[in-house]
C-alpha cells in the first residue's frame, strides 16, 4: 500500500511539474508581419547594400544612428522617427511621427512620408524578411552611371 500511495505521489508531483512549467506564451498563435515590424520597439541600422555590394559609406553619416519605432495599431499605424544623436539638420525636430501600412500578401510597407531616405528610391518598399530582432527592406534605387539597383536595408532591434 504504501508503494501505491508513493507512486501516486510522484505522479501527481511530476504533473504538477509539467503544468507548471507551460507559459501563456506557447499558447499564443505566431505573431503577423505587421506584428512584428510594428512591435513599438526601435529599429536600427545594421547593413545597407546595393547589387550585393557594401553601400554604407554612400549614406550620411547622420541617417546611420537614426532610430525607427512602428507601433501596430490597427486601424492606423503609427510611428517614430529619431535622429539619433547626429542630426542632418541641427534646426530639425529631434523625432518625426510618420503613418504605415503592410499589405501582408504584397509584402509591401508603405510610409507616408521619406522615413528612410534614399536618393534615387523608386516605387514600393518590400520586406524581404522580418522577424523579431530583424527586418530586411528593399527598394529599386536609380543610380546615375549604374541604372537602377536594388538597395536592401538590414535593420535590428
């Protein structure tokens, strides 16, 4: 008897175990595109290239530390954009609101305003890839003597 009464203990003690150690997190369906890019935490640069090529040193060295904050919140979204602690233009604001949107099918992210500026950019800005600490833009760029290039931007949290 006592080895039965044991054996349920321990059997009840390993459930409460594996309960215990499940989250509300693992409950969770995985977060959206949109989600993700919008998740109110500050995207900074990491990489820029064009054609495959390093591109960095083609960009002012004031647009490098620039901070960019998208909150999801649907039915608009919103955001930030910091200066950093260099700024193009000392007489600018030190943060500028901007609205966006992400058509998830597209994978297009559109701004209401130059939140990234690129000289030459053209037409829509599409996420390549996006996950919680990543998020990889690219856009068609018309260089003068190299026709247009494909610009891909890494930003991390």
């Amino acid at each position: 008897m006592k080895y039965l009464y044991k054996l349920s203990f321990l059997v009840a003690l390993a459930s409460l175990l594996t309960l215990g150690s499940c989250s509300e997190d693992e409950n969770e369906p995985p977060k959206s595109d949109a989600e993700l890019i919008g998740s109110g935490i500050a995207w900074k640069f990491s990489a820029v290239t064009a054609a495959g090529i390093d591109a960095s040193s083609y960009i002012d060295d004031c647009y490098l530390d620039n901070l960019l904050t998208f909150n999801y919140q649907p039915p608009t979204n919103v955001g930030v954009v910091d200066s950093g602690a260099t700024k193009c233009d000392d007489s600018a604001p030190q943060t500028t609101d901007f609205t966006w949107e992400y058509d998830e099918s597209t994978k297009v992210l559109s701004v209401d305003t130059e939140v990234i500026e690129i000289p030459g950019a053209v037409g829509e800005i599409k996420v390549v890839s996006v996950s919680a600490t990543q998020l990889v833009l690219s856009q068609s760029v018309s260089l003068p003597g190299f026709g247009t290039q494909e610009i891909v931007l890494t930003l991390v949290h």
